[in-house]
C-alpha cells in the first residue's frame, strides 16, 4: 500500500522541490518505484513459486539436500526434525519391542520418516549394523543423531529396557517438537509487528527529511 499508493505522490512533489533529496529517501522511492512493477501480485507468486520449487525437488531428486536445508531453519527446522525422530524412535520401540532383528527394525523404521535427510540417515545407520558396527558406533559416524539419541542407543543390547527407553525418547522428541511450534507461533506475532513498524517509520521519516531540508533552506 505505501510503495504503490502514497509514495507515488510524494514523489511528484519532491520533484518539484528542486532539492537534493537525502539517502534514505532516494532509497524508499526506489523501493517504490520497484514495487510499483511488481504490483500486488508478488506475495502471491512467491509463495506459488516457493511451492513450486518444493515440488521441482522431488522430481530433480534432489528431496535429501532439500529437507538438510529446511531442517536448519531455527524453530521450524528443529520441530520438524524433532517430530521426525520422535515417530523413528516410536516405531522403532515396537519393532524392538517384538523381537525384529535390529538392523531390519531400523531399515522399516526410516520408512515411518518423511524427511528424506533424516530417512537416508536411518538406511546408512541399518547398513552399518549390518556390517558389524554398533548401533551407537554407527549413529556417531553418521553425525545427523541428537547426543541423547546416542546414549539411548548403547542400551540396544538391553531388548525391553532398550525399547521402553525408545518409547520415552519419542514422547520427549514429540514434546520438544511441540515447544518449537509453540515458540515459532509466540516469536511471529511481535517479529511480524516490528517489521511493520520499522517499514512504517523508516518510510515516514524518509518521506518528513526533504520536508525539513526545504523548510530549512528556505529559512
């Protein structure tokens, strides 16, 4: 509304001020004028072309680099992490639980993981069971496994106490990606209002400065 409707007036009579207009005026009616252009369909296409871009990686393959970087998100990245390991450890719990052999539980329980990232971590950690490895030797050479998922894992040995301790991990990770949703919706609301706010004020001195100047020189 402000690049589009009231600065476009302000910048007629600026013009025929004929003085030279300070920085951060010059630099709000760019924004303006770019805006201007872009009009009131640019929010809309971004979130289209993001969607797109979402979809694009699925077919290019390129899913596992794609959730590594939305996993680094502060908040969103970590509750999604977070609920992802919570239904790994779940599932996993009831494999064990049941007597699965470990390396087919952990191979079947990466299938419950929607993020591709995390899902290829959980088939490289199978395979390195397989192969002779501890389950904790193994999540340490991955590196993509919370430290306290690599202590729970040293009782992989222990069948019932192994799985009951899987089961809490999973309310624990659940609960963790709980408080990060929680957050990210208490953190939006006031970051959302000071971004108006400093937009606001920023374009409202930008748009007072060449009036004091003026004022000032024809003093």
């Amino acid at each position: 509304f402000l690049a589009t409707w009231l600065l476009p007036q302000f910048k007629g009579i600026f013009t025929g001020f004929g003085v030279e207009l300070p920085g951060i005026t010059v630099a709000i009616i760019a924004w303006s004028d770019v805006m201007g252009v872009l009009g009131w369909w640019f929010l809309p296409a971004m979130v289209v072309a993001a969607w797109l871009a979402w979809i694009a990686s699925d077919w290019l393959g390129w899913e596992r680099p794609r959730d590594a970087l939305v996993s680094r998100i502060p908040l969103f990245g970590e509750a999604r992490r977070s609920a992802a390991l919570g239904e790994f450890c779940r599932l996993l719990s009831l494999l064990v639980k049941y007597q699965v052999g470990l390396p087919e539980a952990v191979r079947l329980a990466a299938g419950s993981v929607r993020d591709t990232d995390l899902r290829e971590a959980c088939l490289e950690l199978a395979t390195r069971v397989e192969s002779g490895e501890s389950l904790t030797e193994a999540a340490t050479g991955i590196g993509r496994f919370p430290q306290d998922l690599l202590h729970l894992f040293r009782w992989a040995d222990r069948g019932d106490d192994f799985s009951e301790g899987l089961q809490n991990a999973s309310e624990v990770l659940s609960a963790q990606s709980r408080v990060h949703s929680h957050t990210m919706a208490i953190v939006c609301e006031p970051a959302v209002t000071i971004a108006i706010g400093v937009t606001v004020g920023l374009t409202v001195i930008a748009l007072f400065m060449p009036l004091v100047k003026l004022l000032n020189d024809l003093s």
